[in-house]
C-alpha cells in the first residue's frame, strides 16, 4: 500500500499526527490514547499496515 494513502486512512478514521522522527512519524488515536509509528517508506507491507491499525485500534483497510 502506498503510504499516503495509508496515511488518509489513518486520518479518516480519527488519528493524528503526533511528531517526526528520524525515520518514522508518529500518529495517535486520541480516542483510544495510543500511539504507532509509521515507516518513511514509499510502499507499506501489507502485515505492516494491519500491524498499525491494530496498534491503533482502527480497521485495517
């Protein structure tokens, strides 16, 4: 999956960004009070992608 349109999804279902690292960014659910991070990758591995929404309390896509 390409990482913007991982990134709209996160955000569509409620996530925020939260801050850069050096070679990642950091999205919150506020709702649910939890953080993951996201790879400065072009394309997301799909088990990845689960992994985050999991880690987020969201649907995968």
């Amino acid at each position: 999956m390409k990482r913007r349109d991982f990134i709209r999804h996160l955000e569509s279902n409620g996530c925020e960004f939260l801050r850069e690292g050096s070679a990642h960014t950091l999205y919150v659910n506020r709702r649910t009070h939890k953080v993951s991070t996201v790879p400065r990758h072009r394309e997301l591995n799909t088990f990845l992608v689960r992994k985050i929404c999991k880690d987020l309390d969201i649907p995968p896509p």
